[in-house]
C-alpha cells in the first residue's frame, strides 16, 4: 500500500482543475509518455468509471509494474457514494491502472478533495478510454 500512496504522491499534482492535461504514464518507462487536452469526452468517461465502481481493491498491495496509467484530473469533482465501503466523498483526480499483462482487471487510485488516497475495482469496459488516449 505504500507503494501506491509514494507513486499517488508522485505522480499527482496537487488539486485538479480544468486546465491540467491529461496523462498517460508507462511504468515500465517510469516516464509520462503522451499528454492530451481535458475534453469533455474524457470528464464523461471518468464519470461513468466513478459510477462503475464495484468495491476498494482487496490486494495488500495491487502493483503498478508492467501498466500503463492516465491520470484524469476531474473539474469539477465528482461524488463517490459507495455505501459498502463506507464512502461518501468527492474526487478530485483518478489514476486508472491498466496491467500491460496477466489476469488482474483494470483499478483505479482516486485522490479526493481531502487529499485522501482510495484504491478501487470498477466494473466499466475501458474501450472507449483505450481508444482516446491511442491504446490498442
């Protein structure tokens, strides 16, 4: 878990606004390797993962070797309401993580406007997310 928390902390600037790009980073590479401007196609795609989510990650500590991440800062922040986990809070920036290889499904790092760190499953497909930001 501390693992997460150090990358989050890295990796994240320090509020999300509209102006802030979106990224995509190559752990591999450990290095921010495409940036694109924050459209509304991406708010829309950030707020239906928010909407999917299933429940915290379970794993003591997921890794993030061998991903590729896109950080969307969120404008304005959204509400995430999961009463099983006993989360009621807004988002302010998500990291989705997407294993280049294996079995594990694609999880999310959220930042709220706290400056708390959430590690989540979700259950959308990320066809659409792939595709904006040039993935196969």
């Amino acid at each position: 878990m501390w693992l997460i928390l150090c990358f989050a902390l890295f990796f994240s600037g320090s509020t999300a606004n509209a102006a802030e790009s979106i990224e995509l980073f190559d752990s591999d590479k450990q290095q921010v390797v495409a940036t694109f401007a924050n459209t509304e196609s991406f708010q829309t795609e950030a707020k239906r993962l928010l909407q999917s989510v299933s429940g915290r990650v379970l794993e003591l500590n997921p890794s993030l070797e061998h991903a590729m991440i896109i950080k969307i800062p969120l404008a304005p922040t959204q509400r995430l309401k999961h009463a099983s986990s006993g989360i009621d809070t807004e988002i302010a920036e998500m990291f989705v993580i997407m294993p280049k290889k294996g079995n594990r499904p694609p999880w999310l790092i959220l930042h709220t406007k706290e400056y708390e760190t959430i590690v989540m499953e979700f259950g959308a497909k990320i066809d659409q997310l792939r595709a904006q930001v040039k993935l196969p």
